[in-house]
C-alpha cells in the first residue's frame, strides 16, 4: 500500500507561496485554514486534504501534482 | 450501514460534538481526532490499571466499583464499535498484530484484576464473577469480531 503518512514528505507549497510574495497568514486566509495549517503543510508535517490541495493549487494557479508530487519535483 | 442524515448518526455527531467551530479547520480537527483516539486507548489501559489495583489495595468493598468502571468501559468501546462500523471502518489491525505489547499488557491487567476478584470473594461468588467476566469476553469479542467482518464488507461492494 502506498504511504498516506504526511510526516517527513516534501512539497512546492513554500517556494510558491513566496514567489506569490504572500505571507503564511495571507495564504491561510484565502483558503480557509488557520496559519498553522499552512505553516505544518509547507513543513510537510501535515498533508493536505485534496479538497485543500485543490485551493492551494488553484490559489498558485498550478496543479495538485506540481505542489505536492514529490517524485515530479525532484 | 446508518445514513448520514440518521438518528445514529445525529445522536453520535451530537454526544462527539463533532459540528463545533473546533472542526472547522482540517488539520486542527485531525490533531483533535487524534488526540481522542489517544485519550481513548489510554482511558482503557487506566481502567484495568485502577480496578486491578483496587480490588488489591481496597478489597472485597472496591469490586462493585470497578465492576461499574469496567461495565462504563465495555459501553465505550460498543459506541466506538457502532460508530466505525456504520462508517463500514474496521478499526482492527492484521490478526499477526493480536499479540501486540498493548494486548499483552491489557491481558495482563485482566488477568491481575481478576485474581484481585477471586481472593476477595467465597468460592460461589468467585465462579459468579469468572461465570460474568466469560461473558463479557465473549461478548466484547463478538463485538471485535463483527468490526472485523464490517471492515471486510469493503470488499463485497458492487461495481455500478
């Protein structure tokens, strides 16, 4: 079975939220989710439901699979 | 298999509190799943710890007690049986992991709580008590076992 555990995985979530020049805060609020969500999802302590990788995704205008596949973004 | 708008499912939504702005945020409402689950399991392990240490230190007048303590338990774990359950969730693990530490430990405190039980009691109450805790085994593992049938009905689903 594929591994679901969020601990320890990387993501593209920080590097685009600041080429957006967004803040935690700012990404939080627009979709939906205190800071410290955003805070955990970009230190990969936390993975995302799809339902909010979809917001976060559409927020960067990119896809689910740029944000978050870790064998694409190596 | 309770739909999500039934009475079931009200009434644990209600007794769970689970519509509360707590939830609303997912990774908050995940942490708080989780520390339940935790609550949960350690509730049970200090159940046993404290009723076989009471019918030790406190004697033959701490068994109603317990029996209450442990009764309250035994209704927790039938709540959390129903719930996954009617989620058609099985919560658990391979049969491989039946020996697991926990179940070791659980088995242990059982084991010390009732011999606490029957040194505290005459013979005929004794085989009472052993004649009530065989029962409750038993019904706890028809409980276990029907989870484990639930969890399994996953695979019988129809496509279409």
């Amino acid at each position: 079975m594929a591994r679901t555990k969020s601990t320890g995985r990387t993501n593209q979530v920080r590097p685009y939220r600041r080429r957006a020049e967004m803040t935690q805060a700012q990404l939080a609020g627009n979709v939906g989710v205190s800071r410290q969500t955003v805070v955990s999802i970009e230190a990969g302590d936390y993975a995302p439901s799809v339902y909010l990788a979809m917001r976060l995704a559409s927020i960067f205008d990119t896809t689910v699979e740029a944000l978050f596949d870790e064998e694409a973004n190596t | 298999m309770a739909t999500p708008n039934s009475t079931f499912d009200r009434t644990v939504r209600w007794i769970g509190n689970l519509d509360h702005p707590l939830y609303d945020d997912e990774r908050q409402r995940h942490i708080w799943y989780e520390a339940s689950a935790i609550a949960f399991q350690a509730s049970l392990f200090g159940v046993l710890a404290v009723a076989a240490g009471a019918v030790w230190i406190g004697g033959r007048e701490a068994i109603p007690y317990t029996v209450a303590f442990i009764t309250v338990s035994y209704i927790n774990l039938f709540i959390f049986s129903a719930y996954t359950r009617s989620k058609r969730t099985g919560y658990l693990p391979a049969r491989s992991d039946a020996l697991r530490p926990r179940t070791l430990i659980s088995l242990g405190l059982a084991v010390l709580y009732f011999a606490g039980v029957a040194r505290n009691l005459e013979w005929a109450a004794a085989w009472i008590v052993s004649f009530a805790a065989i029962l409750g085994f038993g019904v706890a593992a028809a409980v276990l076992a029907g989870n484990r049938r639930g969890r399994n009905l996953d695979g019988d689903e129809e496509l279409g």
